[in-house]
C-alpha cells in the first residue's frame, strides 16, 4: 500500500475559519478559536492521521496589514509557514466579499510554484445555499486575474462538519508519497505549556470587547505534577496586558472575571490533559509590550 503525507499550510485572513477547519480536520481540537480576529499568534501543527497517510496542517495566523511589532511578527510567521510547503490552502468565508486582504495573499500563495493550491470557501452555512456559487465564481476570477489556478476550489462548512471529508480526500490525493512524521495517535506537536497557554488565553477574550483582546497575552509559569498523585496537575500562569485598565477589565469586580476565566480554562485543560489540575493566575502588566521588542522577545513572538 502507499502511504502518502504532506506538510499544509493553512492560510487566509483573520477570521476566515483558518483553526476551526484545523480542528474538524485532525478530529480534536489543537487550536483556539474565537470571535475575534488575530486569535492564532503561532504556527500550530496539528497532525490528522489515516491508515495510508499523515496530513500535517500548520495553522497560521491572520495576514494583515500590521499595527504593532506583534502583527509583523506574525505576518513574517505566515510568510514563513507556506515556504517548504506541499499544499496551501487559502480560506475565504462565503460571508464575506473578497477584498485586498484575500488579494494579497492569493498573490503571496501563487509566488509558492511547487506547492498545490486549494481555496477553501468556508462557512456555507452561515450564508443562503444560492449564494455559494457566486463565492465560488469570485475565488476562481481571482485566480485568473493573478495569473495562477487553484487545483482546487471547495466549499465547505467545518462548523457543521460539511464537506470536510472531501477536503481530506483532495489532500491526500495532492500529498506526495512519503512516510509517517509523526505516531500515528499524536494529534498536535505543540508544547503542552503552549497549548494551556492558548486555552487560558481564550477563555481570557471569550467576553472581552474589542480593544482588551489584542492585548492579551499567556505565560505559563509553573507546570508540574504531584509527587503524590499520578493524575493532578499544578499550574501557574500570568495574564499579560498592556495597562492597568485592562488588568482592572480581566480581574473585574471582586475578581468575579479572573474566577470565571479560571473555571472557563480549567474545564478545557482538563480535557487536554485528562487529568485534575489546580490552576492559579495572575494579572500582570507590561507597558504597550506588543511593540516592545524585548517584550516580544522575552514572551516567545521572536528570537
């Protein structure tokens, strides 16, 4: 039998569906998702495995048009992710018109001539069914207008599990022949303390308005096990903000927030980790560190 796998850059906007279609494609879930945009600030692996392949999707942040130091850092890491790649697939919501944005990164996607290129029209089920083919007329028109073609162009709601398994069978039919890079039952390479970060940090902005998010970052200080029980975890994290206003909006009154954020991220820790866990945080505050490059530095967004 051939066994194929393939290293697949997942690519799009903020806010294009880019880490929920990550998840319904590996089966559990590996990434964050949230209402708002720029959710994803690292490159995630997350690993979907089948008897004859492997299929390894790197989860990539929102390209955008930077603000801050932070927003350029995760441009470079998109950049980055679709060099040595097999397969990129661009996310473009059937919502949502086409713009610079998608332009943009249509032209950076076509610059990569030996991966194969797959649009990705996500959320069908957010729009009326008869809206569907215009989106799909205007993915394939922008292709043209850039002088590429896509191998592919698949609607799709991952929400709603909606053509997902006709996105894994085209990846696999593009992946080249190659073995397994990761065991079989591994369903993310990401470090255990990156994704509890991740998970504190979103139950963090799951209710915050618009300008507290951005700012939001997790560092995870302690994690270990207790010495006398196999299945309990100790861990210890800050929330970062940048003022102390916001260190005021996530503590909230009587700490009520920062309890809630607790409990939120416990549960989803838990699950992660299949096991009890003690969780303790903090409220910690970093003067405007999205455009401190030591900040940056210090809090893993660069070298």
């Amino acid at each position: 039998m051939v066994h194929k796998s393939a290293f697949i850059a997942i690519v799009g906007r903020p806010n294009t569906g880019k880490s929920t279609l990550v998840n319904a494609i590996v089966g559990s879930k590996v990434a964050i998702t949230s209402h708002h945009p720029n959710t994803t600030r690292s490159a995630i692996r997350g690993i979907a495995t089948g008897r004859d392949f492997q299929l390894v999707l790197v989860d990539t942040p929102g390209l955008h048009k930077p603000k801050t130091l932070l927003g350029g850092a995760l441009n470079t890491m998109v950049s980055e992710s679709m060099e040595s790649v097999d397969l990129i697939v661009q996310c473009f919501p059937a919502s949502e018109t086409i713009g610079s944005g998608d332009r943009f990164i249509s032209q950076e996607l076509s610059k990569h001539e030996s991966a194969r290129k797959i649009a990705a029209v996500t959320m069908i089920d957010m729009v009326d069914r008869s809206k569907v083919p215009e989106q799909l007329m205007a993915v394939s028109k922008l292709s043209q207008d850039l002088g590429f073609e896509w191998d592919e162009i698949v609607p799709l709601s991952a929400k709603t599990d909606n053509q997902v398994q006709t996105l894994i069978n085209l990846l696999v039919k593009y992946a080249p022949e190659g073995p397994a890079f990761y065991p079989a039952e591994m369903r993310s390479d990401q470090q255990l303390s990156h994704a509890i970060a991740d998970l504190i940090r979103e139950a963090a902005i799951a209710e915050m308005k618009e300008e507290v998010p951005h700012s939001i970052a997790v560092v995870v200080d302690e994690f270990s096990k207790r010495e006398d029980r196999a299945d309990f975890y100790d861990i210890h994290a800050s929330i970062i903000v940048e003022r102390d206003s916001q260190k005021a909006i996530i503590i909230g009154k009587k700490g009520e927030r920062l309890k809630q954020i607790g409990q939120d991220a416990r549960g989803e820790i838990e699950k992660k980790l299949s096991a009890r866990i003690f969780l303790g945080l903090h409220v910690k505050v970093i003067q405007n560190w999205q455009g401190d490059p030591k900040a940056l530095q210090r809090l893993g967004f660069t070298e």
